[in-house]
C-alpha cells in the first residue's frame, strides 16, 4: 500500500470517527437547568444499561465507566444538570462503542492483507 | 456471538496461518523492498536509520540488563519444595521463548511463556505473580535472553480450537475498537514507518520478537500485554485484563506472524 494509500485509510478513519459521533443529534440532550434526580436517574440507568450490552460483545471503550463514576459523584452532590450531562456522555459513547463491535464483525475481514 | 453477527455476510474464503504470514511478508516486502525480511525482527528500527543508530548505541548499555540479572537470580532460586523453573520446561527452560505462545491441546487455549512461568509456580505450591508484577517481567526477560538468535516457531496445530484461537487474534488484530476507531492494523500494517508524533510506527512483522521490553516511558521493563492494554488505552478503548484469553489470542496470531524470524528479546523501545 503507498503512503497516499495510508494516508487515504487513515483520512477514513477519521471520517467515520466524525460519522459515529453525527448520531448524537437524533438524541436530544436534557436543556440545562431542566435536569433532576428523576431525569438523572433515568439517564444513568440507560447509560449503564448501553454500556452493558457493550461489554457483551466486549467492545467497552475506555472512558464510559469514568463518566459513569463521575455522573454519580455530581449527583450524590445534587448537581443534576451536571451529572445528566455526563451520563448522556456515557450513554452516547456506549451505544456507539457496541454500534462500532456490529459493524467491525461484519468488516473486519475485509481488512486482511491478501 | 460475534460471528453471529455475520448476518447475510458471506466472508471471504479462509485464509490458513501459512497463506496469512506470507501475504504479510508480501505486504511488508512491497512497502520496503529495500529491507530484508529478516532485519524486520527489530521493528521500527529496521526502518529508520537515525532511530536505529541511536538504538544501536543504547544497546551498549543496554536499559533491560538489571532485568535479565533479576530473572536470572529469581530462575536459579529454588522454590520452597526444593524444585525450579528449569524443572518445568523443555530443555531446562533455556533457549525456549520461539515456542511460545502455544496453544496447549489439554487445556484448550492458547498459553503464554508468562502464563507457563506462573503454572511452573502454582505447580510447586509458589504463589503466581500477579500479571503485572516486576519479577514475572524480569523473568520473561531472563528467559527471553537466553532465547535469542532462536527462530520463531509457533505452530497452530489441526485442531478446531487452536485455529479459532488464531482466528480470533486475527479478528482482534484487523477490528478497529474505541472511539478513535483504529485497529492494530491501521497503525502497524497500512501506517508502519509513518510517524506517530515523534515516533517511527513498527511494521506488524516481527512486532512480538523483542518482548519483554523496556520501555522508557515506563521506566521499567514490561510484557507484551502491558503494550497491548496501553494501546486500547490510547485508542480509548476499555483494555483487557493482562493474560486474558483475548490478549493471548492476540499475541498467539501475531507471533504465528513473526514465525521465522529471530527471537531478539528483551528490547528497548522509546
């Protein structure tokens, strides 16, 4: 493969990384100031819930169980709008995480040097 | 499940180990045809001549030597029941690091020449070191020192088990994981000899043969699964643990990748 070539993978890579992260608008976030235990609570739960099917197809990335952590320590703080936040964070990354481990199965092959 | 997943995909047919490692001496063959497929047993060095001339003058004194001494005094002491390391491997445990990893048909997984170390231990009523520890690192080293200038051989025997343990290093090595999205190979086949900021990628060819390493950035020596949990790190993907299944499938693909090149451990890596 010549450099152009790489740098063409590479520059995809990118891309898809800006692709993956484009679902995020089909999921209105909590307005800040409108967070509360409730929607909080409700946030997390799905958060720990996506990230749970991400772990079964082992794909967890790295960085959703901190937000997770930190999601709670804010809200223990009564610091909703905050936590909500983080948890949506978490919530975004781990249904792309497992998104990402449905798609590679599929793909992967096709990466394989001939 | 993964391979459920393969939903209407019809994938390509199969390639063996065999047809596997020689498309990547292909590859890498095209990419530098100015390199010998033997001097790809040290990396990024093989590659980059000013990084090769520095290597080559760290080597005098070379950053990995405490470790060896280390492994070498905690190989030749006795365990409490009077036995040693040298009683559980072949040849007294000398010249043995091209053999491993191996998939080991009793148990049916594959087993790393640190999971070996730790059974030898466990075996002789010792506790086993935890996956990170120093002395299993500085063992590794020992035993890997004693082993260079031997050629890598790892076989994947006909087993269905040893070949999906193949397979799924495979799989692991070609799938992108994290939110960066890159794979192994994005980095150390299509990208290998770019740079990574200051760094020189190393080429997937020989990438196992100089493990253990010392690592500057560590400061100490480490195993090849520490490289690996610290790679899905800087992808941002969540690591596995040291030793898992997954990262001695891993590991068994890539060495069966480096078969017939030599063992040139332990290294020293920026």
């Amino acid at each position: 493969m010549t450099f152009t070539a790489a740098a063409r993978s590479l520059l995809l890579a990118a891309l898809l990384l800006v692709a993956l992260g484009a679902g995020a608008a089909d999921r209105p976030a909590t307005p800040w100031g409108e967070a509360s235990a409730e929607t909080f609570a409700a946030a997390y739960q799905a958060a720990q819930t996506a990230r749970a099917r991400a772990a079964e197809l082992a794909n967890e990335w790295r960085d959703i169980a901190p937000l997770l952590r930190d999601a709670e320590a804010l809200a223990r703080q009564g610091q909703y709008d905050e936590a909500t936040a983080l948890a949506e964070q978490a919530l975004f990354q781990a249904e792309r995480a497992r998104a990402q481990a449905v798609e590679q199965a599929a793909r992967w092959r096709s990466y394989v040097v001939q | 499940m993964l391979s459920a997943l393969l939903l209407g995909h019809a994938p390509p047919a199969l390639a063996g180990p065999e047809q596997d490692l020689q498309a990547l001496r292909d590859y890498f063959a095209r990419r530098f045809p100015d390199i010998d497929v033997a001097a790809f047993a040290d990396g990024a060095y093989a590659l980059d001549a000013d990084a090769r001339a520095q290597w080559q003058a760290v080597e005098d004194f070379p950053p990995y030597e405490l470790a060896v001494s280390e492994g070498e005094t905690l190989f030749a002491t006795p365990f409490a029941n009077g036995r040693r390391y040298a009683d559980c491997f072949a040849n007294g445990g000398i010249a043995v690091r091209q053999n491993h990893p191996y998939f080991d048909l009793e148990a049916g997984r594959v087993k790393t020449l640190e999971m070996a170390i730790n059974a030898c231990r466990t075996s002789h009523g010792e506790v086993a070191y935890a996956w990170s520890s120093a002395e299993l690192a500085a063992l590794s080293a020992y035993m890997a020192y004693t082993s260079r200038g031997q050629v890598f051989d790892v076989q994947v025997p006909d087993d269905p088990r040893a070949l999906a343990a193949y397979e799924d290093g495979k799989r692991q090595f070609y799938s992108k994981r994290g939110q960066l999205n890159f794979s192994c190979a994005n980095c150390h086949v299509q990208a290998a000899g770019l740079k990574l900021r200051a760094e020189t990628l190393s080429p997937a060819l020989g990438q196992p043969t100089h493990f253990p390493v010392y690592r500057t950035q560590w400061g100490e020596i480490g195993t090849l699964h520490r490289r690996y949990a610290e790679c899905y790190v800087q992808v941002r993907a969540r690591p596995h643990p040291l030793q898992s299944e997954a990262y001695a499938n891993l590991e068994y693909f890539q060495t069966v990748m480096s078969n017939g090149l030599v063992v040139n451990g332990p290294g020293a890596r920026p």
